[in-house]
C-alpha cells in the first residue's frame, strides 16, 4: 500500500519521523510509531548509526541521557536501542513508584504517631480528674451522712 502513496504523503511522513517526540507515550510505543514513519525517511536516515541517534533525540527526559550517552559510546543498532531505553524507562519508574510509596508510609508514620501522641496526652489528665472526682465523691457522702443509729 505504500508503494500508492502520493509523494506529498510521504514527504508527510517522513517530516513527521523527523519530529517525532515520545511525548506521553511508553518506549515501545514511541519506536513502533518511529518505525513506522522512518521507511518514508531512509533518505534522512541513511545508517543505522543516524537513525539510532534520531530515535535517542527524541526520548523524555526520563531516558535520553543515558540513552543518548550510550549511542554515541557504543556501537548499538537501532534493535539494541529500543531494548535499552525500555530497560531504563522500566527502571526509572520502577524507583519513582517505590520512592512514592516510601514517602507515603513515611507520612503514615508520622500520622500514627501522631495520633498516638495526641490520644495518650489527653487521655493522662482526664483519667486523673475522674480519679479525683470519684474518690471526692465517696469520701464527700460517707462522712456528712451517718445516718440513725
């Protein structure tokens, strides 16, 4: 189907593989876009090494460094890649969930705590004014009322 594609379309296509951005989707998704958009791009795109740069270029921030670092360090083929910035995408948000749950347990802890300090502050002061109340009270009756004998 591609082959009756009108030249205006693929120029399209291929300026849209030019700036395509992960944005808000996932790794995978983002290459099987780019994948998809780079056959009308060859031209723009002649090595593996170009290609695998472009797809770097245009990772979040929560994966180009390193990816982008490793690209231009290594020999990596645009399979390699993908692999690896899924790699480090999956472990990035790995740590952000685990850093979210500590936090909020942290602040559980600290609400328990809390709670506890309040309820065995105030529980010590009325224990002791009914403590004296009662006693006032039975000490109070007996003696003024002896009652006939």
């Amino acid at each position: 189907m591609d082959h009756f594609l009108p030249a205006e379309t693929k120029a399209v296509r291929a300026a849209e593989s030019e700036s395509l951005k992960q944005g808000s989707m996932n790794v995978w998704e983002y290459h099987m876009e780019f994948a998809h958009l780079s056959k009308y791009a060859i031209h723009i795109f002649p090595t593996m090494e170009a290609r695998v740069h472009r797809f770097a270029q245009g990772l979040r921030p929560l994966v180009i460094n390193k990816a982008s670092t490793t690209a231009l360090n290594s020999d990596m083929n645009y399979g390699m890649m993908v692999a690896f910035a899924q790699a480090i995408e999956t472990r990035k948000l790995k740590n952000k969930i685990e850093r979210q749950s500590n936090s909020k347990a942290r602040s559980a802890d600290n609400l328990d705590g809390s709670r506890s300090a309040f309820l065995g502050g105030s529980s010590g002061p009325s224990q002791s004014f009914a403590q004296s109340s009662m006693s006032a009270q039975s000490s109070g009756p007996s003696q003024g009322n002896k009652g006939p004998h």
